[in-house]
C-alpha cells in the first residue's frame, strides 16, 4: 500500500460509514448536547467557534458540521458565525478554518466518487 493509498483508504472507509473511532467521537460529543441545555443549532454553532479558535483539524470540522447540518444548521449561519467571531480570533483563523472546511469537504467527495466508481482492471 502506497502513502497515497492509505488516506484514500481511510477516506473510502469513513465515506461509506466505516468509520468506528469517528462514531465514538460523535457520540461522545451528543452527550454534551444534551448537558450544554443550549438548543443543536446554538450548540453547533458555538462549537464551529471552538474549532476555529483553536485551529482544529479538517476532520473535526467534517464532523462537526455534518451533524450541524443534520439538525437544520444552514450555510449562511455557518459563514455568519465565522463572520461573528473573526474580530475575536482573528482574520487569519476564519480564514484557515475556510480552507479546511473545504479540504474536508472535498476529501468526503472524493471519496465518495472512488467509492461508487467500479474497480478498473489493470492490463
């Protein structure tokens, strides 16, 4: 298995569910929804804001907002919540937690394609 390979794998894996650390993560995570009393929208959007403060990896960000948005979180409070807090951590934050957004988001769909393409045979 190539370096390359690896990641895909891992990819591949949590796209089509497989995924069981990432599954202990969230549910560890809903039990402190339930323990915040704030509502899942609140909830996950101040979240999003820990995340950025504290420059989290695009995984967390993957996680998180795939819950967020299972709850009815839209994208225009996800980019007001980022707009909210940039005078607070900064434009260089936003502006990071941006970039790994979109990397999570583009990795799950690729994975997602690698996933639903038929294998190709080599000659």
């Amino acid at each position: 298995m190539t370096s390359q390979a690896a990641p895909e794998s891992a990819l591949t894996s949590i796209a089509q569910g497989d995924a069981p650390v990432l599954e202990s993560l969230v549910a560890m995570n809903l039990n402190s929804l339930e323990g915040s009393g704030l509502d899942e929208r609140t909830y996950f959007l101040v979240r999003l804001a820990a995340l950025v403060a504290m420059d989290a990896a695009p995984v967390s960000y993957l996680m998180n907002l795939g819950l967020a948005a299972d709850v009815g979180v839209t994208l225009e409070e996800v980019q007001g919540t980022l707009v909210a807090i940039a005078p607070v951590v900064g434009s260089a934050r936003v502006a990071s937690a941006a970039g790994k957004i979109l990397r999570a988001a583009f990795g799950v769909a690729v994975a997602e394609a690698q996933a639903s393409m038929p294998e190709q045979r080599q000659s």
